[in-house]
C-alpha cells in the first residue's frame, strides 16, 4: 500500500483525557491568526468531535464541503475495534454544532462492500443537485488489495439502497492488478453522473493516474475510457498518482497528482481528459504535464481548482534544497493558462514556493485550496516546526501568487490546538458570506475551524 501522503495518523495517544480538557483553546487570544477565528463558530471558532460508532482511538476528516443551506458536511475515516476503518461523516449547523437531523446524533460511520473489510477510508465528498451525499476512497479486502470505493448517502444520513449494493460500490480500475487502486477525488457532472480520481498501482509497485465514472445507480458508465474507467501515466514518469480532480465549464476533466522521477524525486503533475475519458491532446504533451516548483526538488499536487478565466490552479507541497541536501517542505503552488503552460505572469515562472512558519527547516504542506469570489487564492494544510508539532495552516494569495498581506501575518496563518503534536488541515471551503471552513484532524478526532475573511 502507498503511504498516502495526506494521512496525519500518529498514534500518540498518553495523556488523553487530561489533554481534553484544552482541547478547545487556541494559541494565545492575542495572536492575529487566532483573532481571524470566527468567535460565532463552536467554541473561539473551532470544533472537534468524535464519530458514533468508533472507539475513539482515531478520527479523521479529509474533505468539507458546505450545502446550499449553508449547512457543512465533512467525510473522512474513524476507527472502530481491532483498528479497523470505515467510512465517516458527520454534518455541521452553521454555529458549527452537530445536525442531529443526520446519522446518529450528527455522524455516521459504515463499511463499504466486499469481505472481510480491514480498511475503509473516504477522502472526499461531493453533493449531487438533489442533496444526497456521495463519498469516495478506498476499500481494502483481507489481502490488503484496494480498490475505489464510494457509498452514496441520502439527505437523512442512511445508506441509499438505490445506489450499487445497498448504497456502496466497489471496483478495481481496468488495466492494474487489484493490487492497489485508491480514489481521492469525487466530482458530480452536470448531468447526474460520477466521476472518481486517483492511482491505480500494479504489481510491481508502479503507480498511474486512474480515473472512473459511474452512472447515478452507481454502475460503471461504458461510455467512458475502457470499461467505464481510465488507467495512464505521465510520460517518463514511474510512479504516478493522481489526488484531486476538477471539471472545467467545457466538461473536461482536469487531474493532479505528482509524478515520479527517480533520484530527482517528483514533480506537480496534471493531465486533462476529454468528456468521453480521453487525454486531450490539446494540453500539455499529449494531455499531460509535470513540472518542478522553483526552488524544489521533491514535489506534488494535492488539490487543484479552475479560475472563471479558465487557468489551472494546483497546490500541494515542495521540498527544497540546500547545496547537496534537502531541507524542508514548504506550500507548493503552480498556475497553468488553458493550454497547460505555466503562467509566467503568476510569482517565479508560474510557481510559488513558501513556508508558513518562515524557516527551512519546516514541514509545512498545502492538502487544499479553494478560489474567493474576487480571484485571492487560500490553501491550507499543517505546518511543522523544529520540534515535531504539527499545526493547521493557511495561506492566501493575490491573483499575480504574492502573499495577501492583510490575511492573517504577512498572508499566513499557523494554529495549534494544544491536544497533541499530531494536526492539521485536510479541506477548505468558502462560505456565500466570504467565511473560511477549514477541516481536518486534531489528535484523533475530526476538526472544523471557521476562519473570518478578514481581520478583526
């Protein structure tokens, strides 16, 4: 299995209870990144609960999204007995409180299906027209083989019985080995139909871009690549994966992921595919390209959005460089003009690299980014200091890839909740009123920050 680069799953979990008792405190109430906390949200702008069903001893949050009702839906992984994962949801009031109208109490927790499951986890959600819920990951059998897994829910929280086999599907992608095939991304088309990105890994331990998508019952739709799923890889590359996928107003299809190189590490990768699951050959190489953010070495792209005006927008993360040693990881961004060129008039040669915490000896990493109404770009994940605690972390952008002076300091954000070292963001969303939502983990449990567009 691929050690999955957005998974925060340390385990230290000494001094629980006690640590409970802050877990709702925040830095110092006089730092700017804790003044831009939206007070009105939970407890001074942050919420944390557990997953009905689970035994607490690891819940985590990997994708948000906000509903027309301005309600928040987060999905993510929480484990139950013997260690064992399944699929986990759980739903937000605007003030950040649990809808109790949904699952149990506000949450829910399932397996996907298959036999004798040892791990199922979802790393993102998406919200059809209608309101019903799907989910999409992975789901591992007693093997250890994964494959694509997505479970649609209706409003309500239930499992939809009119959706693959009791609500769930569950398939490996044509053309690997059923040795490992993991989704990251789930979009909805227009027209009702799902589409699922990520890898797809053969025996051999090589990895590629995987793509599926499926009919509103959850069938594979014939229509699309070979088989309803498509399977390729960056060229020159050899160990590529795929993590976040976004559809532009002509129905393409937009994948990024990272791609590897060998001793020169990895690089942003991105491919665009036709309506019917084709590369498209008018972008980038053959429909695909993979580029290194300035000043870094080992590099990748875990989310990807598109601008009105039709430009590419990735981020992720880049480890950079210092004589004949790495140092550490910063926030990664690139931005793409619609034929797959890196748009030179956005920070050094189309790409931006920064750490949040201002040193190189930082871990930070960029997991999401989501595009304000006017154009600022926000990405967020965890930044990492000298001591080995993890914190969440934002950063905003002007549309030329500076810094947002006004957001935060100096256009950064970085918050620790101090119940453990091992937290940060998975997933951003912007509110119709400009609000931040933020999820993510924060030693075990699922996370939810509110942050205010500007400062107050």
């Amino acid at each position: 299995m691929k050690n999955r680069m957005r998974s925060g799953t340390s385990r230290t979990i000494g001094a629980f209870r006690l640590l409970l008792l802050l877990s709702l405190a925040v830095g110092c109430s006089g730092k700017v990144s804790d003044r831009m906390l939206d007070n009105t949200f939970g407890t001074k702008g942050v919420v944390r609960n557990y997953i009905s069903g689970g035994d607490h001893n690891w819940d985590q949050a990997f994708s948000v999204l906000i509903q027309t009702d301005g309600k928040m839906v987060a999905a993510g992984y929480s484990e139950g007995t013997s260690d064992r994962r399944g699929f986990a949801l759980a739903r937000y009031n605007s003030d950040g409180t649990l809808d109790n109208t949904f699952g149990q109490n506000g949450t829910v927790r399932n397996y996907v299906t298959g036999s004798a499951h040892i791990d199922d986890e979802a790393f993102s959600v998406a919200i059809q027209s209608d309101g019903k819920i799907v989910a999409a990951g992975y789901s591992e059998d007693v093997l250890k083989h994964n494959a694509f897994a997505l479970v649609r829910y209706d409003r309500n929280g239930t499992l939809d019985s009119t959706f693959g086999t009791g609500g769930t599907v569950r398939n490996y992608i044509s053309g690997g080995s059923n040795a490992d095939d993991e989704a990251y991304s789930v979009l909805i088309q227009p027209n009702g139909k799902i589409v699922v990105v990520g890898f797809s890994e053969n025996s051999s331990g090589n990895s590629s871009f995987a793509l599926a998508r499926y009919n509103v019952d959850g069938t594979l739709d014939k229509t699309f690549g070979t088989g309803g799923t498509v399977r390729n890889s960056i060229p020159y590359g050899i160990d590529d994966q795929g993590y976040s996928a976004a559809i532009q107003s002509d129905g393409k299809i937009i994948v990024v992921g990272s791609s590897g190189v060998g001793d020169s590490g990895s690089m942003f990768a991105v491919g665009r595919y036709t309506v019917s699951g084709n590369l498209d050959s008018s972008f980038g190489v053959n429909g695909m390209l993979r580029n290194h953010i300035y000043g870094g070495d080992e590099d990748a792209a875990y989310s990807v959005a598109v601008q009105p005006d039709g430009k590419i927008v990735a981020g992720g993360r880049s480890q950079g460089h210092s004589a004949n040693y790495a140092i550490g990881y910063a926030f990664g961004l690139a931005r793409y003009d619609t034929n797959g060129i890196l748009d030179n008039t956005f920070g050094t040669n189309g790409t931006i690299r920064n750490y949040i915490s201002g040193s190189d000896e930082s871990q930070d990493e960029g997991s999401s980014l989501a595009i304000q109404p006017d154009g600022r770009i926000v990405l967020v994940g965890k930044s990492g200091d000298t001591t080995g605690s993890l914190a969440f972390a934002l950063a905003r952008y002007n549309l030329n890839g500076r810094l947002d002076s006004t957001f935060g300091t100096d256009g950064t954000i970085r918050n620790y909740i101090p119940v453990g070292k091992n937290q940060g963001a998975s997933s951003v969303a912007i509110q119709s009123d400009g609000k931040i939502v933020v999820a993510g983990w924060s030693f075990g449990a699922f996370t939810i920050m509110r942050y205010n567009s500007e400062q107050h």
